[in-house]
C-alpha cells in the first residue's frame, strides 16, 4: 500500500473499535459489516484470523467473492488451513493460494502493524498440484511489492518445519512462563529474573488463542517434534544427574556453534 501498488483496501473484523483504529492509521480505506460486502469488488483477498476461524470465513468468501479473485491466507498452519478451503470452497479452491509470513512480533493487532514490516521476511508459499498458477504469480507479486522475499514448499515440508523452529519454542516459552507462576515463590522468581529469562520468554506474550489454533492445527508434526525434545531434556537430565561435564561441554559447544553460523550469520 505504501509502496502504491494497490488500490482500495477494504477491511472486515468483528470489532468495530480495530476497524477504527485500522481506518485512521491508514491501513484500510473503509471497513464493511459483513465478509460479503468486503469481498463483492475484490480481486485479492486476505484472509488473516486464527486457523480456527478459517473455515467459517472461507464459506462466507465461497458465494460471496466474484469471479476471478484471488484467496490467500497468513495462517502458522498449513495442512489444516488447505483442508479447510477444499472443504468450503468447493470448485473455488483452485483461487486459494496458501500463504505464511515469516514476519512479526509477541504483539497482534492492527496497532502492531508497520509498512515495513515484511521487508527482507521470508513468505512461504504453498500451492497445491490443482491451484491456478495465475493465482500464486499474483499472490508472489503482492508479496514482493510489500518487500517480502517469497519461497515455495510443500505443505507438509511447511508443517514439519514451523513446527521446530517456530511452533516448539511458543509452546516452550508459554511452558516456562507456566511453570514459574505456579510456583510458591513466583514473585521473587519474576523480580529476580534477568534478560535471559526475558529473551527466552517474550514470545510467550503472544495472543494465546492464535497460538492454541495453531498447536491444534499442526498437533501431529507438533507431538512428533516435542517427543523428540522430551527425549533431548531427558539426555540432559541424565548428563546433569550423573555429573557429565564432558557431555554437556560437548553438546553446548555443538548448539552455540550451530546457532553462530546458522542463525546469526543468516540475520546479519
């Protein structure tokens, strides 16, 4: 939008105070009270809810969007979101290009929301062997005008990766935070805790009903990879329990070097 490559921008959510507020930073041109009326005249639509209000949304889109409109969506999860849409929308699917940021903060909302904010992000793309390959250049276009650096996977390569490197450590952070405000002595824990503590813990101010969609959605990959973490912890329990320095020297060094050339390189 700030870079002039599209045209009207029409919003619809179920608060009229976040229409508000979205209309006056500029983000949206004018809101409207039914998904229908948003849709009518639209030739790319967005659709950027919880996974678990997709469904719903797309059976609105399957009467509603005209002929030649383009679907995409922003959601954590895949392979949950395409059964979603082949199921509500029917022969329209073909329209519906998967789509998944890499891109924001702990904060939601349109109040969160910045220009730039997908500038030199990856995009993941996930179109499927029946969508329309007019469809995913138009949606790789809108990408790349908002400065997004946009890639193509399969679904379940998409599923099984987000959820190591994205969904595991939301899980992990909610868990920590849990596990001390549980505790007796909660409050001196939190007035002693440093910035380690805070780096670890800042996606757990995430909004929890986002995140609870998404573990849902992605439950079988999500099992998978926390068993195969459960099983890490208990290596480590060990190693700690019987006193293994080496072990643990040796496994710190290969995580830092590993994050060091992989992580902070790839940032930088």
């Amino acid at each position: 939008r700030e870079g002039g490559h599209v045209g009207e921008v029409v919003g619809f959510g179920r608060s009229l105070g976040n229409l508000e507020t979205a209309a006056d930073l500029g983000v949206i041109d004018r809101a409207e009270v039914s998904v229908a009326a948003t849709v009518r005249d639209a030739d790319m639509i967005v659709v950027a809810v919880p996974v678990g209000r997709m469904e719903g949304i797309f059976s609105q889109l399957a009467t509603g969007m005209m002929d030649g409109a383009v679907v995409t969506d922003v959601g954590s999860v895949k392979r949950a979101v395409v059964a979603m849409a082949r199921t509500a929308l029917g022969v329209r699917c073909s329209a519906f290009v998967p789509g998944h940021p890499i891109a924001g903060t702990e904060h939601s909302g349109v109040s969160a929301s910045k220009a730039d904010l997908f500038e030199h992000h990856r995009i993941i793309l996930t179109p499927e062997d029946d969508t329309d390959v007019a469809a995913v250049a138009r949606v790789r276009a809108m990408w790349q005008a908002a400065g997004g650096d946009v890639v193509s996977m399969s679904v379940a390569e998409h599923d099984d990766i987000l959820a190591v490197c994205s969904h595991l450590p939301h899980v992990l952070a909610y868990a920590l935070v849990d596990l001390l405000i549980r505790r007796d002595d909660h409050k001196t824990t939190f007035d002693l805790a440093a910035g380690g503590f805070r780096d670890f813990t800042r996606i757990a101010s995430s909004d929890p009903t986002m995140w609870h969609d998404i573990c849902l959605g992605n439950r079988d990959a999500l099992v998978k990879v926390l068993k195969d973490y459960q099983q890490n912890l208990d290596d480590l329990l060990s190693a700690i329990d019987r006193g293994d320095g080496q072990w643990l020297m040796d496994t710190f060094t290969r995580a830092k070097r590993a994050r060091d050339t992989y992580i902070v390189k790839h940032q930088n």
